[in-house]
C-alpha cells in the first residue's frame, strides 16, 4: 500500500519539535509594520506554539513529516 501524500502548504508553515510539540510563526509580519512597536515587532519574529486542540489536527496532517 502506497504512502499517504504529505500536505506540503502545511509542512512549510509549521515544524514539529524534538518533543512532538507544534511550531508556527506569528502573524502580522508581512505589511503594516509601521503602526506597530518595535517589542511587538521583534516578538513576532519567535516561533510560538500551538495549542493542543490544533495541534492534534495539524498532526494528522503531518504525521510522517517528523
């Protein structure tokens, strides 16, 4: 039985830690960036983490991506 396709919009907007949890970036990075602070600016170049609730579902998604 063939391998299912992995989801390759998906694989690039998130990565999976050694410890099975969710990264994604932070939005609002793209345009506007004048309006906003610069602490708001540098906080949104972190990755942050997913809740679990999303996070179960971009799981199945990706599970042979790790």
């Amino acid at each position: 039985m063939a391998k299912a396709k992995l989801k390759k919009s998906l694989s690039k907007r998130f990565k999976i830690t050694k410890n099975g949890k969710i990264m994604r970036r932070a939005m609002g990075q793209d345009h506007y960036l004048t309006k906003q602070t610069g602490k708001q600016r540098r906080n949104k170049r972190k990755w942050k983490t997913l809740p679990e609730s999303e996070a179960k579902i971009i799981k199945k998604v990706l599970k042979y991506s790790r």
